[in-house]
C-alpha cells in the first residue's frame, strides 16, 4: 500500500480509504471481518458519515474499533451537515449536533478528520471555517475539510482563516474517476473538472475522490444497450465513457490488472495528493482495491486512457 501526507494528521494516510456505507448492511461479524482484513492489507483510513446507513454505519466501525483494540492502526474519517428531505443543513447547530452523535457512534474522543459533507453558499465560509476551529480546538477533530465543496470556497475558506489566525482546510472530497460524469449522481455533489484538476495541481489540496470506480462501471456489468439502471445510464453512459472503459480493458489485459484496477490506477496517479475512496462489499474486492494501489501509469498513459489514439 502506498501513503500520501496530509497536514495536520501526524502520520502518512493510506493512498487508498475503505468506505464504510455498505457496513450498515452487513452482519457485524462479516463487518468486522472487511475492517480487519482492511487493516491487515495496509490500509490505515475509513470513510463514513453521519447519514450512512442513518447512523448505523459509524455504529458497526465504532464496535468494532473497540472490540479489535485497534483504535491505533486505523485513522478515522467522517462527515457531517448533510442535507436532509426539508433543508440543506450547513449551520452551526446542526455541526454541533452531528459531530456529537459521531463522536458518540463511535465511540472515540477524536476524529481524525472531518468533513462538511455538503456546501451551502448562502452561508459564509468565514462563518463555516471558524464554528469548525472551534471543534477542532475543542479536539474533537484533527483536521478538517470540505466534502463536495468547489475550489473557490475553500480558497474563500482558507482565506478567511488566514487573515484571522485561524487553521483553514486541509482536503476535499470532491468525484473524480476515469469515467467522467455526465452530471451529478446525487443533489449538491461536486465533480472535479479540468479547472479543478488544475487548482489541485497549483494548490497541492489533496483530494479524496468519492466514487473512485464510477460505481461499478468499470466492472464490465454495465452494457451500452442495457438500460435498466437509470442512474448509471443518466450518468456515465456516453460514448466517452464507453471508449475510456474498452482502454482501461485492453490495457488492464497486458498489465495483470482488471479495467476497475486501471480506473483505480487513474485516480491514483494525478499529478496531485490523489486519494480514492472505495467501496468493496467483500474481502476480494478489499484486496483487489489494495493490489490496484501500487500501479503506477506514466502520463503517456493516463493520457491514452483519457482521449485514446495511438497506445503508448
């Protein structure tokens, strides 16, 4: 497994996060079973949230960190102020409320970091960024930053909490994958366009990529003249797509890797702190995830994957 730096969290993060979503769904021993074998592969970060599973997902991690004892070997990353069916919920209320039901779910005194999981620009990020240094100082979070949060916010962030003295952002989780969305999967989400990847490679801003594998797209379940899940179809199926993933195909083929291993591969290999969050609801698909962390593409190559031409 390789490691990338963070500021802040005192020790190199794992380049690859297991997601915790699908924990909610499992039976706690096949779910501690996914953490141990998580932790085993040298992966040392997990991605939940407090809407995951309505809570249950930060449940079943917190049970299992104190059952294992392995508080220690795994650094935490959770996110909160997501928006509900009545309201968008980014105010200081509704941070102080989820960051204390987190805290509780899991069972830890701190987090290692933390996430808005929703922008709301109507709400300042001056006003954002200090109700977060007040958690922050209060230790009950390392660091922090913003989930689906475009560049010019957290520039606006980070600004402001410059000039005050106060500690800014240190990350985002914004989409980013092989497969480029068409539009949004879900409301109030953030897609990494050129501009983005170009602010990343200016700035140095790590980003953890949600969706890191198009949601299975890659995984040759999903055909072009199969359009029974409306969502994958509103959002990845476009010729573009299609071409990406037939390259990811070949040359996933002459490198011992599947075409979900090379899109992997992509989002790991930016010129920029790329880290890729994952989903894998076994331990194959655990272990895959982690093999796939130490392919290396030159730039020839995630160039040919992007617009194709003659293959390097």
């Amino acid at each position: 497994m390789k490691f990338v730096t963070i500021p802040g969290l005192g020790r190199p993060v794992s380049r690859v996060v297991m997601g915790t979503m699908v924990l909610s769904g499992l039976e706690p021993n096949d779910a501690h079973a996914l953490l141990d074998a998580w932790v085993d592969a040298g992966g040392n970060m997990v991605d939940t949230a407090r809407v995951y599973g309505g809570g249950k997902s930060e449940q079943v991690l917190g049970g299992w960190l104190e059952s294992s004892g392995r508080r220690d070997d795994l650094m935490v990353f959770t996110k909160g102020c997501h928006f509900d069916s009545k309201r968008d919920r980014v105010s200081k209320a509704d941070l102080d409320l989820d960051v204390s039901l987190s805290l509780e779910a899991l069972g830890v005194e701190r987090i290692d970091l933390y996430m808005l999981h929703r922008d709301d620009p109507s709400v300042p990020a001056a006003e954002i960024v200090e109700w977060l240094n007040e958690h922050r100082d209060a230790g009950h979070f390392r660091e922090f930053g913003g989930s689906n949060w475009r560049p010019e916010r957290v520039d606006e962030a980070n600004a402001s909490a410059k000039r005050r003295g106060l500690r800014g952002m240190v990350a985002v989780s914004n989409y980013l994958g092989l497969a480029v969305a068409n539009e949004p999967m879900w409301r109030g989400c953030v897609m990494t366009d050129e501009a983005g990847l170009r602010w990343h490679e200016a700035t140095g801003a790590p980003n953890f990529a949600w969706s890191s594998q198009a949601r299975g797209f890659f995984s040759g379940r999903f055909k072009a003249d199969d359009p029974s899940d409306p969502d994958m179809v509103r959002v990845y199926y476009t010729e573009e797509n299609w071409g990406r993933l037939a390259r990811a195909e070949r040359l996933g083929a002459e490198r011992g890797l599947s075409a979900t291993q090379v899109a992997l591969a992509y989002v790991l290999n930016q010129a920029f702190p790329s880290i890729a969050l994952v989903g894998p609801a076994n331990v194959d698909e655990l272990r895959q995830c982690a093999a796939a962390s130490e392919a290396t593409l030159s730039p020839k190559e995630m160039a040919w994957l992007e617009h194709g031409g003659p293959q390097p």
